[in-house]
C-alpha cells in the first residue's frame, strides 16, 4: 500500500510548522543601558579592579566569559587591542578587539601595578 503523502492536517516535518521569529520581535528585546546608567553601574564599583572590569566590557563590547579567560599575553597593549583566542569565544572563532588610548593606559597602570607586587 503506498504511502500517503503529508497534508497540513497530519505534517510531520517541523520546517513547515515551525514559524521563524520575526526579524523585529528579538530587536525589540534587546536592551541598552543609558550612558546615565553605565555611569551609576561605573561608580558603583567598590575597587578599581571591579572599576578597570566594568570599564573594559562596556568600552569593548567583550563578553564577561571572553574577559574572565584573557591572559597577560592576550594583551597587546602598545598596538592597542586584545586578542581573543578561538577556544573563548562563543563562536569558536578567534578575534581580536581594539581598546581606547584611555583604557590601554588603565589596563598597563593596573599591570604595572599588580604584578610589581608579585
């Protein structure tokens, strides 16, 4: 006896039911922080290292998982960028991020610091 073939009462492949989220559903979900809010999270820090941290993710757009793996020889602070290896992305895909002058000047003062007292 042959087959029937599928009809929309009795589908049974999930790509015809399944409907795909609409491109402005999720963009709409996605949530900013006001750059008044970024200063409150920024000063609400207790120490500069908590400080350096917040400052870093926010002005490189890092994820908290990326910052938490970088190595003192991912930083590249005289060319500016960080350097992120492919096994600490979420992608699986190596990439390197550029820092502001500001910040490479905080990340090597904080260097500095912590590691003459080693």
């Amino acid at each position: 006896m042959p087959r029937k073939r599928p009809t929309r009462e009795n589908e049974t492949r999930p790509s015809k039911r399944a409907k795909k989220p609409h491109k402005q559903a999720w963009q709409d979900s996605i949530k900013y922080l006001s750059v008044e809010e970024v200063q409150k999270l920024l000063n609400a820090a207790t120490d500069y290292r908590d400080h350096l941290v917040l400052n870093t993710l926010y002005r490189t757009g890092m994820r908290v998982g990326e910052l938490t793996r970088v190595r003192v020889e991912d930083l590249k602070l005289t060319e500016r960028f960080i350097a992120i290896p492919a096994a600490h992305t979420k992608t699986r895909q190596g990439r390197t991020v550029t820092i502001p002058p500001e910040l490479a000047q905080e990340i090597a003062a904080y260097k500095k610091e912590v590691y003459n007292h080693l």
